[in-house]
C-alpha cells in the first residue's frame, strides 16, 4: 500500500463477492474503516476480516440513510483522523459512483486518495445473458445513462440523439422510470419492437432477466414486480438470432420433463 494515501475509492463490482478485484480485497482487509453502500453485499463485508471497522452509509436508489455531504464529510474526517479508508462503492466508482463530490472535497484538504476500478452492472448483466453490448455491423457504441435524476425522476436526455445513435443504451438505476424512458425514446422516433432487457440483482443467486421491447417491457416489468436493482439495456444488438432462441427453447423444454 501507498503509505502516503489515507482513502481508496475502492469499487465493490455488481455483488457477486468472486467479481472483487484482488487489489479490492487487499485495501479492504488493510483498512482501519470501510465506509460502504447498502449495494455492497454482505458477503464482501465479510472478505475483509475482523481488523477494519464498519460504517454503512446507505446511499441506494429511493432509500438515501446518508446524504452525500455527509458522506463526504465523513470521509474527510476519518482521513483527518489519521485512518486508512476504504470508501467500498457497489460496481465502478466511476459509473455513476457519485465519485467527482468526494475527490474534490479529499482534494481541497489535501488528502491523498486513489481510485480501484470494479466491474460495473452493465458488463455483468451482459455476461449474465451472454449476449454482447456491441455486434459487428449492428452495434458499435455503448451508452450508458442513468434513468433516475437528483429529484427522482428521469434525468433531461437528449432522446432523440441517444436513438439516433444506433448504439446500445444501457440505463443505471431504470427500474423506477422504465414507463417514462419508453415513452421518451418513442416518441424520439424507437421503434416499440427495439428489443430491450432488464436485468435484477445481476450476478446474484436472485438475479432476474426480463426480456421484451421497449413497447412491452415496462408492463413485463411491472407485472414481475422488480424491487432490487435493475440495469435496463436496449438496442438491435440485444435481438436473440433464431437459432439461440430455438436452442435456449429446446434447454427449457428438456428442463421441464
């Protein structure tokens, strides 16, 4: 460890506890406190032993326990206070980690900080589907976006650019505002047969995908009644080919008898 540098912004990765970097596990086990969010699953917490003390911050879609001021000015005072801290975020700190508010505020105190990249929903949720974010020919950007703003409803997109793009879009935090995201990009111009996927709890034991199109997939949503987090992904590059949909039907049919 970097004996200069008092906190790590460290990301957790999407909840499954063998998507941990090694760097992760190391800083966190190395800790005198971990500050984490009530994303991080508990079984991570558990990775980092007995030495490092716990403070839960909360700071989950639709149930803030802490605000990010005082967040960030937790951070600074165990910083100040001569501890190592490991600032334990759930997927990338850099992905709508809220991460820009705590550098700058380590930064105008002077205390050292360093950022540990994880592996963000969106790569899990992909694996867990196995089906790519890009395709040759068909897809060849990713746009991520946040579907939940700072007053709790859908945050002033450019739709129609963001349809236009031709890419894939994958929304953080969509779950709460799927009906107003449809709406959005069709009235920009989507086609309502677009195909689009929720993901639950990605690369959790509970993980749910819900498959369906832009049209029909905020009521398939609703219907399944989805209470953890969801990553909403859209675009042609998520179109199933027959012949994967044949043989996933074929596996469930054999699973049935």
């Amino acid at each position: 460890m970097n004996s200069m540098v008092k906190v790590f912004l460290v990301g957790a990765g999407p909840g499954d506890p063998e998507l941990l970097t090694l760097k992760a596990l190391r800083l966190m086990q190395a800790a005198d406190v971990i500050l984490y969010d009530s994303l991080v699953d508990k079984r991570i917490l558990t990775l980092a032993g007995a030495r490092p003390r716990r403070v839960d911050v909360g700071k989950r879609c639709g149930a803030h326990s802490a605000s990010q001021l005082q967040i960030t000015g937790l951070l600074v005072a165990e910083a100040i206070a001569g501890h190592n801290v490991a600032r334990l975020k759930g997927g990338d700190p850099m992905i709508f980690g809220r991460a820009t508010e705590e550098m700058d505020a380590l930064s105008a105190y002077g205390i050292p900080f360093e950022v540990v990249p994880g592996v963000t929903a969106a790569t899990a949720a992909a694996a867990s589907i196995g089906q790519s974010l890009t395709k040759r020919g068909v897809s060849r950007s990713v746009h991520f976006l946040t579907g939940h703003g700072a007053d709790g409803g859908l945050p002033a997109h450019d739709w129609a650019a963001l349809t236009k793009s031709g890419g894939t879009l994958v929304v953080y935090m969509g779950g709460r505002t799927l009906s107003g995201l449809a709406w959005h990009f069709i009235e920009a111009g989507m086609p309502p047969s677009m195909p689009a996927i929720v993901v639950e709890n990605a690369s959790l034991a509970n993980e749910r995908v819900i498959h369906g199109t832009i049209g029909t997939l905020p009521r398939e949503v609703q219907n399944a009644n989805c209470t953890g987090p969801a990553l909403v992904m859209i675009g042609e590059a998520l179109r199933e080919p027959a012949a994967l949909r044949e043989a996933l039907h074929a596996v469930s049919e054999r699973a049935e008898v």
